[in-house]
C-alpha cells in the first residue's frame, strides 16, 4: 500500500505546475539527481514551489518541438498520464485535460490545463501552463484545482540547452508527509527523464552529474 500511495502521489505532481515560473519567490538548494539540481520554496501555507535545472544534449529547437506536440503528451509521460485529450489548438497554444490514475481507495485526479509557448529573446524558448477548466469541461475524477509552472530552454552552444522547470507542487488532496516528499522529489527528475526517452538520449545514473552524449 505504501508503494502504491507514492505512485498516486508522483502521478498528481506531474502537473502541479507557473506562468510566472515563480520568479519571485526564495528558493534553497535542495538535492541533486540524475544530473538535475533542485531547488524548493516552502510557503507558510501551501504546497511548495520546486525547481529543477539540468542541460539536455540537444538543440533548443529540438527539446521545444517534444514540449510543443501537445497531441502527444500521453505518450511522452506515460504511464503516469492516462489521458492527456486536446481539447481546443492554436499555432502557439493548447488546452489539455488530463487524468492521472490512482489507485483505490482514491479517485483518479485530473485537471484542465492551458499551455502556451513563447519563443524569446537569444533563442531561448518558454513554454507555461495554468489551470483552465470551462463549463461544460469534460471531468472525470477529482479536479486538481491549482496548475501552474513554466519550462525555460536557454541555448548552450549549437547542440545542448538549459532546461529550468518550475511548478507548485499541489497534489490535489491530503496525502501521509513521506508521500508527498517522495512525489515532490520525483517530479522534476522523471520530467527531464522523459524528455532524454523522447530524444532518444541515454538515461543517467542518480549520481551523474552531467549530459552524456555529446561530442
């Protein structure tokens, strides 16, 4: 039971996350893991803000095409999404509900989500999401009310970027204290894991402390 209540709870944090990116907030040092450093805010009340940095051997480009096909998000997180339906499309943006699975006694979570991509200055790349729920809105779970988080690309050379990703950490419900620490610490990890699986990238070990697979 313990194993599968961690499950839940890394599930629902894979879209706890800011527009603003939580620029304004104080974040301390955390851990590192997998070459990803992690950085954490804790409020007086709330779930906390959680950041994770780490390079990518690809081109901004690249990594920003991953995060930009929106019809393909289910495969890119699986198995922690079950659905991931694109409600409503543009060039630049794109409303998502998703479900995440969780196992009985609890009910699957989801959330209806609006993501919006943002190409800046140097050739840096932003993509940022909120929760966007309309009447009418498909449902099927209980609603994970607060979503928001960013992703910053910033180019490193012709053939690597910075990632930063930074989300609020609601996990859409109370769960034990170890619960939410193990989720909170998977997050960012497994988010970058999944951009490395879709690139086609070798996976690091939990002490590497760099990108293999540049030459």
């Amino acid at each position: 039971m313990r194993k599968r209540l961690l499950f839940a709870g890394v599930l629902a944090s894979l879209i706890a996350c800011s527009p603003a990116g939580g620029a304004d907030l104080d974040f301390s040092p955390w851990f590192t893991s997998r070459g990803i450093d992690v950085q954490i805010s804790r409020p007086a009340s709330g779930p906390p803000w959680i950041r994770g940095r780490g390079e990518i051997p690809a081109p901004v480009a690249k990594v920003a095409a991953v995060l930009s096909d929106f019809s393909r998000y289910r495969e890119l997180f699986a198995p922690a999404v079950k659905k991931a339906d694109v409600l409503e499309s543009d060039r630049a943006s794109a409303r998502i509900h998703f479900v995440w699975p969780y196992p009985f006694p609890y009910t699957n979570r989801d959330a209806v989500v609006r993501y919006q991509t943002e190409e800046l200055e140097g050739g840096a790349f932003r993509l940022s999401w909120k929760s966007d729920s309309h009447p009418g809105d498909r449902r099927e779970g209980t609603p994970i009310e607060h979503v928001s988080g960013e992703t910053r690309l910033e180019p490193q050379g012709s053939d690597a970027c910075r990632v930063t990703y930074t989300y609020l950490g609601d996990l859409g419900g109370k769960f034990p204290a170890w619960a939410q620490e193990k989720a909170w610490r998977e997050e960012p990890v497994q988010y970058f894991r999944a951009i490395r699986r879709k690139l086609g990238l070798p996976d690091l070990s939990k002490d590497e402390k760099g990108s293999p697979g540049r030459s």
